[in-house]
C-alpha cells in the first residue's frame, strides 16, 4: 500500500491588524516556483523581485521576531524568565507593613493577582518549567508568579535566626568547647605523688613515674574498666623518677631518676641502655664520660631518633647517642652571671630539633642552637624567674614560635622567640611545692595549662586553662584533694592526664571529640578471675580401707590441674615426634617397611632370648620330614637319601707310638 509523503508547512504568525486566530499555509511559499527563471537551473539569471515577495519577506522577518520573543522559534527551547529587581523590592517595602497589619488581605491580593497572571498567560507556554533563578523577595515566588500561602514575610525574624545561628558557631568554637572535660576517669598508681607522666605518640601507652621508686605501664588496648596498669618495675632501684618520655617512634622510653644514670627501656619495660656514670674527681665536667651528681631531666630529640637529652645537677646538659653507651655526644655547661655554675633543672628541643632550652636554678633561661658549637648560648635571659628558685619545666609550643616556664615562684611565664627579651604575659597565683610541676599546650596552641599545689587552706586543688592569645583563664577545674603536678594533653587522642600527689592519675576527655584511650576502657567489662572450688562434704579418712572403697584425697585446685597436666589423655598431648634415626632414616623399630615385615610378618611367633635356638628349629623337623612343602618335593628324586651317625660312641683312636 502507497502512502502519500507527509509534509509540513511554514508557520506564519499575523500581525494584530489580522485576525486573531493563526493561519497555516498548506502549500510552502518559495521564491524559485511563483519567480521566473532563465537558463539551467540556479546557473541562469535570477529577475527582479516583485513588490508583494518584498512585502511577503519583510513580514516574514517580523514573525520571525515575534516568534522569539514568544519562545516558539527554539522548538521546545525554553528562556529563563526575567524580571525587574528594583521594582520588585520596592513592592516588597510596599507590602511588608501590610502583612504585618493584615495577612489574609494580602493573601487575596496575591491570589488575585495570580489569576490575572494566569489568564495573560495561557497563551504561551508553562512558566512552571521555566528555567533560571527564582529572585525571591520579601517571600519565595513561584514559577507562575504566586505566593506560597501560609508563610511570613518577617524578616525580622529571619535575621534573629541567623543570628542565634552564629551564636551557636561561635559557642562550637570557643576554647572552652574545645576543652575534653565532660567524663573523667581515675588510675591508681600507689600511695606516693606521681612526679612523671609520658605517653607514646600513637596514645596505646601511658608510663607514669612516682617517688616510690616504680613505674607503671598502661594498655588502654586491653585494659577495662577496673583500670590497672599490666606491668609495675623499679627501673632504678631506691631513686624517684623524676622525668619519662617516649621516643618520636614510640618504640624506647627514657627513664630519668634521681640517680646520675639515665636508662633507656622498650615498649615493655626491658632495659636497653644504660648511660655511663662520669668520674667524680675530674673537675672538668667536660672530659668526664656522664653525669657525676642526680639527673633533673630528660628529653628525646624530634630529628634525631636516636639521640636524647639529660640534665644533672653538675652544672651540665648531655646528648647521648642510644647505641653508644660508653660516653655522651656534647657536653653543655650552664653559667650563671659571674661565670659560676648553676644547676639545669629543666630542658627541652623546640620541635624542629635546632634549639635545646634549660631552665636553671638562678631563675634564667638560656638555649642553645644544635647546629653550632655549645659555647655559648644563642638567648639568655638572666631575670626570667626569680632568683634561686628553680624553672621546673621548658616546654616550646607546637607552632615553635612560644616559649613557656613554669617555675616555683608561683609563676607561669609565655615568651615569643621572635622577641626574647621580655615576657608576653605572666600568669601569677600558681603555688607549687613539686620541682617537677610542668605545663603543657594545647594541640592546636590555643590554651596553655598547668596545675597548682594544695594551699594550706584549700580543699581541693585546680588545674587552670589559659588562652594563649588573649591570656584570659578560660576554664578552672577542681581535680583532686591532692596537689596537680603533672599535666599530659595527648593531641592524637585529645584526652587529658592529670598527675597528682595522692598516687592518683586523672583522666578527662570528652564522649564527642576524644577518641580511644581512656574512653575506650571505660565500656570494657572487669573478668573476674576462677575461684577456687569449695569442698562442702566432710572427709572420712580410711587409712586400713580396701583400695575399692578409698576415698581419694581432696587435693587443692593447683594440684589438682598440675596432676592433670601430666595425664596425657586429659591433657590432649599430641603424638610425640618421632626423634630415633639419624640421616635422614628412621632407626630399625621405627617405621620402615623393612621393620613393619620383621614385626607383624616374619616374627609372629617371637623367640624368647633364653631358648636355644637349635632346640626351635629341631621342633619342627618331624613335621618337615612328614609333610615336605618347600625344599623336599624339589629334590626328591635326585636327592640322596641322608645316612645319619648311629647313636653309639665312635672308637677311641688309638695314639700312635714309634
């Protein structure tokens, strides 16, 4: 069946002189058939056109405006809609105090005025699919003009929602929230003051040191909620631990006592290295080997792995090296202001390893650079601290361009690196009675915190939080009844360790921002351990019993799993290995082929070893000779038959005589 083709005609749009309703040619309109032509084709010469074609695509042109301002020409293509901003905001001034007075007649205005929209614009397309941004005014348009009804045009209200909104921003952000104090828990390590804290960087670890000569070791990875330490040792036996800190890798701890030899210990507590004690007669501190009087000190190096730093009360700062342990790597002198000696009480590297600081008893602070001759010193600062009491912790900041000392003068004291020569502030009202109260930074450097001793008059000691920036008090927390000696802020598990003078070890952190650690412990169950079996029957003791009625002996649980032990069945032993043989080969009672035949096969019927071997086999010569099975048949008719010896006695032979 043939189809005729389908075509289509041009769309021409009338002016609004014509009739309103658009007319469709059937027939397309071309120049080429209602023009004249001459020649071949388009090759030939085209005549002049006539007035009404002129006339015809002029008006073509206008509809072909027309067209796109309406939106028809794109063939689906839809604009975005404009409108007027100015005019549109002025409406809206216009309209605000109205709908504060009367919203219902403002809603029946705007639905008024969407009808009146709506009946412009049916001719056209939807404007519900119209494309681009929707200004929103007083209210939120929609794509056909119209409110949405039911909302407000308070602006008012608006912006004290976003106000609150920055107020709860800046609540988040405030030092105070950044603070892990919200849960705490406690660790006991003994009756005496915890004068050392250290935990390694990845935060499973935490070693604290005390004056009753021990050290204990914290698994936060296994630990549970009874939150006991799984090793306890006296590294240096009869001398406080003065000082403990991890290695940057986390694999060594440096133990400083009050014993002029520092050591170094593993993961585990195990001794590793121990630092050469120097010869008390020199008087030259610089030709002697180590430390002649008690360490005050310590620290590892941020660069070097293997190097750490040791003060004493000789005067000096030492560097060691962990492999060599027979003599130090630098010798430091400190220096008071006559050019006398005085005693480091505390020391410590900026975070790039190029600064050592030390803190000393006359009340200064000196440093030193590493990659210079220790000669002398790069800052000094002779009126740091009050004379004669001693700095009893260095600590530079994590940005390194702080400084913060803590001494016994009841001060806390920032300093800029960048300009050395006085303090940025003085935090005073810090009693301490420890040499070894210390401070320490927040990890993002924006608080600095340290404890206080127990005044006499006190209940409870604080631990205070200061703003580095501001230097305001941002928090001040009652930790113990005891005095606050050591402060730890882990920056990776963001929790809080407080030593204090009770033995007790606090630890704060917060359920939202500190992660592990503590926190991790407290959700753990305590396993109590296997008690012991209670016997409730009386024993009878038989001792003329038969064996059949005995009774068994009621032995104590240890014994009891000792005497299973031994039993192999109840112990589940597994086969012995096979240990006889040599080369390679198992011996002749092993497990061969060749002693598999000699046991089962060919030595069933075993000869004992006090037989006569000739008795056995004679045994059987009757029932060979009567019933032949091997040899015999063989043999039988060319095998002479045997001629034995009679039973009597042969003739003696007689002695030849010449």
């Amino acid at each position: 069946m043939n189809r005729g083709k389908i075509t289509f005609g041009k769309i021409n749009l009338k002016t609004p002189s014509a009739t309103s309703s658009n007319v469709v040619d059937e027939k397309p309109t071309t120049s080429a058939t209602e023009d004249s032509t001459s020649g071949f084709g388009s090759f030939g010469r085209i005549e002049s056109a006539k007035p009404d074609a002129v006339e015809r695509i002029a008006q073509d042109l206008d509809n072909s405006k027309l067209q796109e301002v309406m939106g028809i020409s794109g063939f689906g293509r839809k604009q975005a809609k404009q409108f007027d901003i100015n005019e549109m905001i002025q409406k809206a001034k216009q309209n605000a105090p109205k709908a504060l007075v009367d919203e219902k007649s403002l809603v029946k205005t705007v639905n008024a005025e969407g009808d009146e929209n709506d009946g412009e614009d049916d001719d056209g397309d939807d404007d519900g699919d119209m494309i681009g941004p929707i200004p929103t005014a007083a209210g939120e348009v929609e794509a056909d003009g119209r409110r949405k009804r039911g909302e407000r045009n308070d602006s008012d209200d608006s912006d004290d929602d976003d106000e609150a909104d920055d107020d709860d921003e800046f609540d988040e952000d405030a030092p105070i929230n950044k603070l892990p104090h919200s849960h705490e828990v406690e660790m006991r390590h003994g009756n005496k003051a915890v004068i050392a804290l250290a935990s390694d960087p990845s935060g499973v670890r935490l070693a604290s040191g005390s004056m009753d000569y021990n050290v204990n070791f914290w698994d936060f990875s296994g630990m549970d909620k009874s939150m006991k330490s799984f090793r306890s040792l006296q590294p240096c036996e009869n001398h406080p631990i003065r000082n403990l800190h991890y290695s940057f890798s986390g694999d060594m701890m440096l133990v400083v006592s009050g014993s002029s030899q520092a050591k170094v210990l593993d993961r585990d507590g195990f001794e590793k290295m121990e630092c050469v004690k120097g010869d008390q007669y020199i008087a030259d501190m610089s030709k002697t080997k180590g430390h002649i009087a008690g360490l005050t000190s310590g620290c590892w190096s941020p660069v070097r792995r293997e190097e750490f730093l040791t003060s004493g009360m000789d005067s000096t700062l030492r560097t060691w090296v962990f492999a060599k342990t027979k003599e130090q790597r630098a010798v430091i002198k400190t220096r008071a202001q006559g050019g006398l000696k005085t005693i480091p009480t505390s020391c410590a590297y900026n975070r790039d390893g190029t600064l050592i600081a030390a803190g000393c008893s006359d009340g200064s602070l000196q440093t030193w650079d590493t990659r210079k001759m220790f000669v002398h010193t790069t800052h000094c600062i002779r009126d740091a601290h009050t004379k004669g009491s001693d700095i009893s912790a260095v600590l530079f900041s994590y940005s390194g361009f702080q400084l913060a000392s803590r001494s016994m003068d009841e001060t806390l004291k920032l300093w800029d690196m960048r300009a050395f020569k006085k303090p940025l502030h003085v935090f005073d009202g810090l009693y301490s009675r420890y040499d070894t109260t210390d401070c320490c930074y927040s990890p993002d450097d924006t608080m600095i915190l340290t404890g206080e001793s127990l005044p006499k008059d006190a209940k409870q000691a604080n631990l205070y939080v200061y703003d580095t920036k501001t230097f305001d008090l941002v928090a001040k927390l009652p930790i113990t009844d005891s005095h606050v000696i050591r402060t730890l802020w882990h920056p990776k598990l963001n929790q809080i360790f407080v030593g204090c003078g009770n033995g007790v070890i606090r630890g704060l952190y917060d359920e939202k921002r500190s992660m592990r650690g503590a926190k991790q412990c407290v959700i753990r169950t305590h396993r109590k351990k296997k008690k012991s079996e209670i016997v409730g029957t009386t024993q009878i003791i038989t001792p003329h019993a038969l064996p059949l009625f005995r009774q068994e002996k009621t032995r104590s649980l240890r014994k009891k799993l000792e005497k299973e032990r031994l039993d192999p069945v109840k112990s589940k032993r597994p086969d012995l290995p096979i240990t006889s043989g040599q080369g390679g080969r198992v011996a002749s009672s092993g497990g061969t082929l060749s002693s598999y035949v000699i046991r089962n096969l060919g030595l069933s019927k075993r000869v004992e070893d006090d037989q006569d071997p000739r008795e056995a086999i004679l045994k059987y010569a009757k029932e060979a000779a009567e019933n032949p099975y091997w040899i015999a048949p063989a043999y039988a008719k060319t095998q002479p038959k045997p001629i034995f010896n009679s039973e009597d006695e042969p003739e003696v032979k007689k002695s030849k005589t010449e």
